[in-house]
C-alpha cells in the first residue's frame, strides 16, 4: 500500500497577498518558503508518507521540492487549487497509489503526530474512504486524505469545508472529520500569523518559520500592529 503527499503550490510572486498590508511582497514570499520548509519536513519525516508531489509550476518552488527529496508535477493548465488537486488525484489512482493525503504549504504548525493522526483516520478498506481536516474557524479545507485517490470530487475555495461534507454525501461517501490545531491553522491574515507567531512562542518552539518572523521583524510588527 503506498501513501503519497501532495502539496499544490502557486507562483511565489503570488503567495499571500492578503498580508499585503503587514508585509512587502519579498517578506510574504520569504515567509511563505519558511512555512513551505515546515511542511516539507513534517511530511518527509513521517514514515507513514511514501512518496512527496510537489505540484507547481513555479522554478524555485520546484527546486526547494526536490532539495527534500519531491517529486515534482506541472500544474494543469487552467490551474488553480481545485484543477491541480483533482488531476493529480487521477493520475495516482491510475498508479495504482492506495491513498493521497492533501497538504497545503502554508501550516506551519503542522507536526508528524497530526499526520500520524490523519493516516490512522483512514483504515484502507476496500471501499472509498476520505477524511478531512477543517481549517480553525470551519470554513477551509486544510488537509484531506482520500483512499483511493479519487474517492470524491474535489472543491476548494471559499467555504470548502462545508463543500466537501455536501460532496461527500452526494456521493454517498462517508467523510470523517479531525479537528488539529496545527494542520488547522492556515497563514491568511495578520491575526492567523499573530496567533501563529505566539503559538511558536508558547511551545518554543525552533522553526523556519519561527526565525523568518524573527530575522524580518515580523513579530515585532505584530505586536506593534496589535
């Protein structure tokens, strides 16, 4: 049985656009490849994970994936989250891959013992199965494991979270749900970020992400900014 992690990634001159008012662009871009390189080590250290994807069609994203060992695939073109998912989903279900576990790049708490959590929530039986992890405020997608790959269709995007539970009974396919703060709490705005930047704190917590809020002054920013 084999397990592959699939991290859709957009172009980095793109990336969290919505801190624009904190933040200059190389800032944002700076912090986002720190949460990236959080993910990337929680997923290759977990020995449940067989395989790493990186999907993007973004250079320097690519060679950051492949320094940890991913394998890197084209963004489908139209792209977008949705599109990359779903199609990546049917080429590993055309691989023969057991089940795919969804992981976005940006949530930097994210451990090995969440995924742990996550894969244990899908027994490999031999009808289709997913589980999926809502962001904090319940209105996000922010990991899903499907078994196989392309047990449901895919909907992200605003509200998603309630979207797939709709998916999913349309499709007569039983979802489970698992609550985790840290795979929970994605970076969109500057309250995720300062409620990030003091979790970090409160666990002390030595991370790429951690230090990228320190070396660019970012939590002294938020303080000041709150």
């Amino acid at each position: 049985m084999t397990t592959v992690a699939v991290i859709p990634v957009k172009q980095l001159e793109h990336v969290k656009q919505r801190l624009g008012a904190l933040l200059s662009a190389d800032q944002r871009q700076r912090l986002f490849t720190a949460m990236f390189k959080d993910v990337l080590e929680a997923v290759t250290a977990c020995d449940r994970i067989d395989m790493v994807i990186i999907v993007t069609s973004d250079d320097e994203v690519a060679e950051l994936g492949r320094a940890y060992g991913a394998e890197i695939r084209a963004e489908p073109e139209p792209g977008g989250l949705t599109r990359s998912v779903t199609h990546i989903a049917g080429q590993l279900a055309g691989e023969s891959v057991s089940r795919m576990i969804f992981v976005p790049a940006d949530v930097p708490l994210i451990s090995v013992e969440e995924l742990e959590i996550v894969l244990d929530g899908i027994g490999l039986g031999s009808d289709p199965e997913c589980l999926i992890v809502p962001s904090q405020r319940l209105d996000g997608s922010n990991c899903m494991v499907c078994s196989p790959p392309d047990a449901m269709t895919f909907g992200f995007g605003e509200d998603s979270f309630r979207r797939h539970l709709r998916l999913a009974r349309d499709q007569g396919l039983a979802l489970r749900v698992a609550k985790l703060p840290g795979i929970g709490l994605d970076i969109d705005t500057p309250e995720d970020l300062r409620q990030c930047a003091e979790e970090l704190t409160r666990q002390a917590l030595s991370t790429h992400t951690s230090r990228i809020l320190q070396e660019d002054g970012i939590s002294q920013e938020l303080r000041r900014a709150g």
